[in-house]
C-alpha cells in the first residue's frame, strides 16, 4: 500500500517552482481507494482547457446528465476536480477518477466540488470591456 505524507487537514496552497502549484485537499483521515491510500490531492484548476470542459459535457450526456449550469452540476464539478488533480502513480498515469471521487466522505467530496465551483464562478467574474457584448440593453 502507498502512503503520502501525512498533513493537517483542510486547504493549502503548495509552493512551488512551477505554475502547476495549486490548492492541496488535506483528507480528516487518509483514505483508501483501490489498494492506493491518500492522504492529500493536488488540484490544478489552471491546467484545464475548454477541451477539458466539452470532453467533460459529452461524458456526461453519455450517462444522461444534462450540464445547464457547470457551477451547480455535482457531475461537472466532479469529473472537473479529477481531471484537474495532480496525483498520478508510479508509471505517471492519472488514478484519481470520478469514481474514486464519489466514493469520499461526504464532507471532503462536497469540499472538493466546492473549491472547483469557486474556480469556476472566479473566472466567470472578468470585468466587462469596452465593445464587449451586442450593446444592446434590450
């Protein structure tokens, strides 16, 4: 069984040399998921592209998930959360999925979508610009 170091729970940024830096979950109580335990997930919300989002809606309408708003669908927020956690294994592969995500407790699954929820509502917030829009307060 592979363990990470063990840390405080709750969040933190991570410094680091490189951008890919991001905010670290910190687990009450590692978890274990498929032989793997946890003890922190790395999330770089930055490294997502709109590749990453379209990918993420067609997954969903596979399962019959309709995405209306991104921000407020748990699906979304999940998928988006595992593409953008850091952890990979040895051989460098991505292990953390939605399932892995959907089988956390409660409360750090909802923590987890909510830091991806913020991410989201963030860079949704940009300020307006001149010649921006129709123009129109129709």
């Amino acid at each position: 069984m592979k363990t990470a170091p063990r840390r405080r729970s709750g969040w933190r940024l991570r410094p680091g040399p490189r951008r890919t830096a991001g905010p670290t979950h910190v687990f009450k109580r590692p978890f274990t998921h498929g032989g793997v335990t946890y003890e922190h997930l790395t999330f770089d919300w930055e490294s997502l592209s709109g590749k990453d989002s379209v990918a993420i809606e067609r997954e969903l309408r596979g399962v019959n998930v309709t995405v209306v708003l991104a921000e407020f669908t748990p699906e979304y927020l999940a998928a988006m959360a595992a593409r953008a956690c850091t952890y990979r294994n040895t051989d460098g592969f991505r292990t953390v999925n939605t399932e892995l995500l959907y089988a956390l407790p409660l409360r750090e699954f909802r923590q987890i979508c909510s830091a991806a929820r913020r991410f989201l509502l963030r860079s949704g917030s940009g300020r307006e610009t001149e010649g921006g829009g129709s123009g129109s307060n129709a």
